[in-house]
C-alpha cells in the first residue's frame, strides 16, 4: 500500500511510519498537520491516509475536515482516522460522504500491530474498519430508524460486526457458527431494511449506515 500519515505527536507519527516500512508498505509522507496532508495526498496520491482527528492548530477537528476534503475531492483515496477519542459526531459527517473505504481506531486499544494493519488493508481495499467502541456509541448516539427495531437479536449482532469490517467468515467464527447461518442472518438483515439487489449500491455498506443512524 502507498499510505500518507498525519499524526501531530512526532514519535508516535515516526513509529508508524517504521512500523508500515517494515511490513513492506510504501509510506509516501509522514506530516504534522492538516496543510500538510492535503498537500500530500495531492502530491502522492496515496491509497489511504492514517489520519488523528485532532491536529494543530486549535487540536480539535483539524484532521477529521482535512479528510473529509480529501474524501470529497479524491474518493478514491480511503482514510483510517486514528485517535485518542471517540467522536461520534466527526465519525457520522465522515462516514455520510461515503463509508466506503473508511475506518476509525482508537490507539489505546489497538493491542497488536497485525490488528492496525489489517484494518489499513481493509480500507485500503474500500471496506470499512470501526473500532467496537466507535460502533457502540454511534449506534446508542443514532436515531432509531425504520427497519432497525425489526431486527432480532442475533440480525443486530451480526450487523454490528459488519460494522465493525468483519467479513461473514469472521462474524461466523466470532458467533461460532456456519458461513452460511451467517449468510441467512445477513440476508434477512437486508430483507428487512429494504435494500433490494443493486448494481449501483453495496447492501452491506448502506445497512451498516443505517445501523449507525447515517
């Protein structure tokens, strides 16, 4: 992957430009700030920017607006944003410009450096990779849209690991049960939120927004 870094905290920013380097990805830039990035996504054209939300110079949503630009101006480039906090409006304006190819993981709880990069590579390839504690609060924060209360129990739990990025054969072993329980879960979840067979939409992409209230 050709990925582009913006983290404000220079040791941490350093350490994941090492850490990719030496699992054989191609780190294009690795900057300090919002200009920053915007002008070297532009310069580089990478296929996904790790990106802190908060950033000079008022740290508050400097990063999250430098993606969402990018996102709007680029849509191919795929953002993992990666944060200290859980922002659940800045999650939800992100991913309503298109979730495709977007991820948000908090940094303390990314336990082991393979779990960072296969999120990045999910992204990367336009899925999507939310941390569970950003899914639990987007979805207690979203209002409770029609088709979502029809859900059983075993449909939410499923859609909330969609959520999260799992691939089906994840979910089944997550659930411990067969790929193809989890592809009659998933199918009912579609069936009663209403997302017909389509050309030109991912059902699991638009049933994960309107999971999250997007």
């Amino acid at each position: 992957m050709r990925v582009v870094i913006a983290e404000d905290a220079a040791v941490l920013r350093e350490l994941l430009a090492l850490m990719l380097t030496d699992r054989g990805h191609e780190v294009c830039a690795a900057v300090g700030d919002a200009d920053a990035l915007r002008a070297a996504v532009d310069r580089h054209r990478p296929d996904v920017s790790v990106v802190d939300i908060r950033m000079p110079p008022t740290h508050t949503d400097e990063g999250l607006r430098a993606a969402i630009d990018i996102r709007q101006r680029r849509p191919g480039t795929a953002v993992l944003l990666f944060s200290q906090y859980v922002e659940t409006r800045y999650a939800t304006r992100l991913l309503a410009a298109g979730s495709a190819g977007v991820g948000y993981l908090l940094k303390d709880r990314v336990a082991h450096v393979a779990e960072f990069t296969d999120a990045l590579g999910r992204v990367a390839a336009g899925g999507t990779a939310l941390d569970p504690e950003v899914v639990t609060q987007l979805a207690g924060a979203a209002r409770r849209v029609d088709g979502i209360g029809t859900l059983t129990a075993r449909e939410r739990e499923v859609l909330e690991l969609m959520a999260q990025g799992r691939s089906n054969a994840a979910i089944g072993r997550r659930l411990e049960v067969s790929a193809g329980t989890v592809e009659k879960h998933v199918a009912a979840i579609f069936g009663k939120l209403g997302l017909p067979v389509s050309q030109d939409a991912n059902r699991r992409v638009l049933a994960v927004l309107r999971y999250l209230g997007v």
